[in-house]
C-alpha cells in the first residue's frame, strides 16, 4: 500500500476525534455504497409524544421484563456483588498508600526479557492496620522513558487486604515500576453508590424553534418535574430522552442541544474527602528501585502489542476508493457547544442501515460521555448495540467490526462524574457483553494506560499507535 503522510494525518485526526466519542464506517469500494447509508437524521422511528408524567423511572410500558430488562438486571446484581458497600466511619481507616507495603516475589538482580515480576502488595489504613477486605481502584504500570516504552500491570484482588501485580517484562533495559492508589475501596463504594443515586448531575438544555422565535427548555435523560414532558423514544430498543414542552410549540421543534455541569452530588461532606487532590493516584512503591531486564538466551513469547511500542509504517490512501464517515452518538451527548439534534441517532440505527461486506470496516466507540449517569443507561446502551451488530454480521459475515474501548482521563477532574472507576466498569461491560461476537478490540485502555497519558483526549502519538493497531486489523 503507498503510503501518503496527508491522508495518514487526516485518518489521525478522524480517530483523534473517535477517542471521545463516535462510529466510523470505512468503504473500500464508493462504487458500490448503499443509498441507505446516508446519515442525514430521521426521527420516523422515535415518539415525539407528550407526556404529562412523573418519570422517576425511565418510562417503559408496564408488562413483562423483555430479554434485554433482565440482562441489564442480571449485569447490575453482579456488579452490585462485585463493589459491596464499605464501612466507612473515618478517612484514617480506609486505605493507605503510604503505610501499604509492596514485597517482590522472588527477586533477582537480573530479570530475563520475557519474564514475569510478581508483587504482594498488603493494604493497610492510615493508622498502620491490615486492611480485611479489598475492591481498590488501583493502576499498575511499567515503563522506560528512554525507550519511550509502557506496559500495564495486572492486578489480581484476593479480597482480604492483599494483591497481586504482576508485570510481563517486555523489553531490555532499566524498566520502572508504578503502582498507584486511584481511589480507596471505601471511595469505591461510595462512588458507586452515588453513581446510580441519580441522573442529573448534568444538565441538557434544548432549543426548540417555532418560526421565528426560539425557546430554550430543560431536557435529560429523566426529569424530576410534573411539567408537561415532549418524550424522544426509540420504543424498539426502548431508549428515551425527555424535555419539558415549551408552551404553545410542539416536541418535533427541537432543533438543538447543549449541556453542562449540575451543582448536584450524592457524596456526603466526608465522602468527598476521599477524592481530594491528596488523596487520589497516591504512588504506592516509591522507593522501589528500577528493575533491570536483559535479553538473555532463552526464547521467549512476548505479545508486543502489550507494549505500547508499535510503530508500524501503516497508511490509507483515500484515492484507492476509500470512503470513510463518522457520526456521533445520540443522548447522552455532553458537549458545551451547542450542536444539532438533526446530526445525531442511535448507533442501532446507523447500524441497521449498513449493508456490510468484506470491504466494510465498522468502529464503534462508547463510554466518556455515560459516566456521569447511572450505570443502567450504558448497559442498555451497550447491549442494543450488541443485538444491532448481531444483526450485522448475520446479514454480512463478512464484516469487520472494530470495538474501540475508552481512554483514562485526568485523576483530579471531578471523580464524582468522570472519575475512571466508572470508565473501568464500563470497560469491563463492554468486554462482557460482546465476548460472545466475532469482533476485533482496540484496547485504548490499556493503551493510554501504558503510556501514562491521563488525559481524555490524549496526544497524538498515543492516538497514532491506536490507529496502527486499528490499521492491523483492516490491512
């Protein structure tokens, strides 16, 4: 394939974009596009109707849970098994990087490419005690800056106070190892239980437009208010979006869309103190020393694209018929700027529309934008795109379809909503639901992990090594 460095950097730039949030379709042959593909949105399939309710719950019709009810139902107990509630009475008994103490197994002077370094990592609370029980947020890492090499860690949680991290050494060298405390179990816990408290930690704010005159009215998810509510439902896979009708102006009116912050939170004054600057991403091995890895003479299997070292030479050359377009998802769309509603559906329905073939190369990428809502919106989410790409490779085997996972972000930035513990959850359904299709990841979590990047839209050679990975599965 020629290589062209322009369309490289446009393909650069389309997928900078995708780490937030959108779906990208690639044609290999603009011949043979389908006419239902184009974008341009309709609402024929969504209920513009009125509603006069109360929705403390999304509104639903009263009958039978469906299939997809009681997977969102079986998904949540698990979860809710998973991240137990936490005795929290004081921040000197949660978990403590400092006092934690961190022992490599087995150590050697010399480790051998290809190896792994295993550490017991024993949590204790500021007061020096053992903690009994688990569920920290933690992040392990290895890197070699003069490489500019990174790798993750794997934590395994033995639920009674202690870890196990272990680390696959990749590359020769002096490597340094990182383990940081991102949130206690007790942050956790509470994190958790705020998240699916309530969906109005952001605001939607709508404009409806009637002839010459604008109207701007609340909008969200659910709407605490017995106002008069225009209801924007998918009834097929039952995704709703609420504002609350302008007087004399009718719901199909609504021509575009903002949101912002909510001066809302669900943690209590002593909650919030766990999420305090000092308290968040707190290294926990400071004084380990570098570990030093030699190539040795043993063979060795190493999976590369574990290392975040991938620098394949890969290109698209858009005038060898390569046709690519990209949408964003519908609500919860957060954005300051205000955008048309016109431009934006439900994944389901781009989905749908696709003919697929084997030229075709779907990427779909979700999370960022449902942190800040109750876990049960993804889910529903994730699981309708699920049956759409289901759909897909039924009607279209040949289809490549590409599930592009989310990036950290910023530890410090209101953890309330966008802390990574959610992310981390969603990552973690994302991988769940969708392990039983033929379809390719692009693990940006782990990607920007190793990289150390901590940063929602992150440079451009972290999102580069992305597209190559991305281009591995396409070429």
């Amino acid at each position: 394939m020629k290589i062209s460095m322009i369309n490289y950097k446009l393909l650069l730039a389309l997928l900078f974009i995708l780490a937030s949030w959108i779906t990208f379709t690639v044609f290999w042959n603009s011949t043979k596009l389908w006419s239902a593909l184009n974008l341009s949105i309709s609402f024929h399939y969504w209920d513009n109707s009125t509603k006069s309710l109360f929705p403390k719950i999304p509104l639903i019709p009263l009958k039978s849970l469906t299939k997809t009810e009681l997977r969102i139902k079986e998904i949540m107990e698990k979860l809710d098994q998973q991240i137990p509630p936490r005795p929290f009475n004081h921040v000197k008994t949660t978990s403590s990087a400092t006092h934690s103490t961190a022992t490599i197994l087995n150590p050697r002077d010399t480790y051998c490419r290809g190896d792994q370094l295993d550490i017991l990592l024993e949590m204790r609370d500021h007061l020096g005690h053992r903690k009994q029980y688990g569920g920290d947020f933690l992040r392990a890492r290895m890197s070699s800056p003069a490489l500019m090499a990174g790798a993750s860690g794997k934590v395994t949680d033995f639920n009674n106070g202690t870890y196990l991290i272990s680390f696959t050494l990749f590359w020769e060298g002096l490597v340094s190892l990182s383990l940081l405390l991102i949130h206690s179990s007790e942050g956790v816990s509470a994190l958790w239980r705020a998240r699916n408290q309530g969906y109005d930690r952001i605001i939607f704010i709508g404009q409806f437009v009637n002839g010459t005159s604008q109207v701007h009215s609340e909008c969200g998810l659910i709407l605490n208010t017995s106002a008069e509510l225009c209801q924007y439902m998918d009834n097929r896979d039952q995704e709703a979006f609420y504002c609350m009708r302008p007087q004399h102006i009718p719901c199909a009116a609504l021509t575009h869309m903002y949101s912002k912050n909510k001066q809302v939170s669900y943690l209590s004054k002593q909650e919030k103190s766990l999420f305090e600057r000092s308290n968040v991403g707190v290294e926990i091995m400071e004084k380990f020393n570098t570990i030093s890895v030699s190539k040795c003479n043993t063979l060795k299997l190493v999976d590369l694209h574990e290392s975040g070292k991938l620098r394949h030479q890969l290109a698209v050359d858009l005038d060898r018929n390569i046709y690519i377009q990209w949408q964003k998802h519908c609500y919860p769309l957060i954005g300051s700027m205000t955008y048309s509603v016109k431009e934006i559906e439900y994944l389901t329905r781009a989905i749908d529309r696709t003919g697929g073939e084997k030229n075709t190369i779907v990427v779909i990428s979700l999370g960022q934008h449902f942190r800040p809502f109750p876990i049960d919106v993804f889910i529903r989410r994730a699981l309708n795109v699920h049956k759409a790409v289901q759909r897909l490779l039924l009607r279209s085997p040949d289809t490549t379809v590409i599930i592009k996972t989310e990036n950290i972000r910023e530890m410090y930035n209101d953890a309330e909503r966008f802390s990574d513990f959610h992310g981390y959850i969603q990552y973690l359904i994302i991988k769940d639901i969708f392990q039983d299709l033929s379809v390719s990841i692009v693990d940006a979590w782990d990607i920007t992990i190793a990289y150390g990047t901590n940063n929602v839209h992150p440079p451009q050679h972290v999102v580069r090594n992305q597209i190559n990975i991305l281009l591995n599965y396409i070429c």
